[in-house]
C-alpha cells in the first residue's frame, strides 16, 4: 500500500500503465481518469475508490493534482 501524487504538469499527456497486481485505489483528492481497454472508462474524484485486475492495459488522464491511495492485493 502506499500515496501516490501527481499534477498535470507531471504528466500533461495521457500515459497507458499495464496493471502488474490487483489493486484498489482510493483517491484522496483530485481527478483522474482511467480508461481500461476492452473495458470502462472510470471518472474519479475525491472519495472515489476503484479495483484494477493484474494484467489490465490501462490509460490514465490526469486532469487535476491527485493523491492516491492505493492497496495491492
């Protein structure tokens, strides 16, 4: 488990991340969104928790400074 922060300064363009464990996320503060391929596209804000599966090809936008918290499983 851990925080994870980041600003769109950081990654001004979306970024894809391939899911290496299962995790749950919790954000904090901030927004960003999460596009799964062959799946949803998550809108997260403040409160709002997600579970990615290992394996998942993933594209993350990040549209406003976000915290993380997030738990691998």
């Amino acid at each position: 488990s851990g925080i994870w922060s980041i600003s769109p300064e950081e990654a001004p363009e979306p970024f894809d991340l391939p899911i290496g464990e299962d995790e749950t996320i919790y954000i904090v503060s901030g927004h960003i969104r999460i596009e799964v391929q062959g799946g949803d596209m998550l809108e997260l804000t403040a409160g709002s928790m997600a579970s990615l599966s290992k394996g998942a090809m993933t594209r993350w936008t990040i549209l406003e400074p976000t915290i993380e918290f997030f738990v691998y499983s």
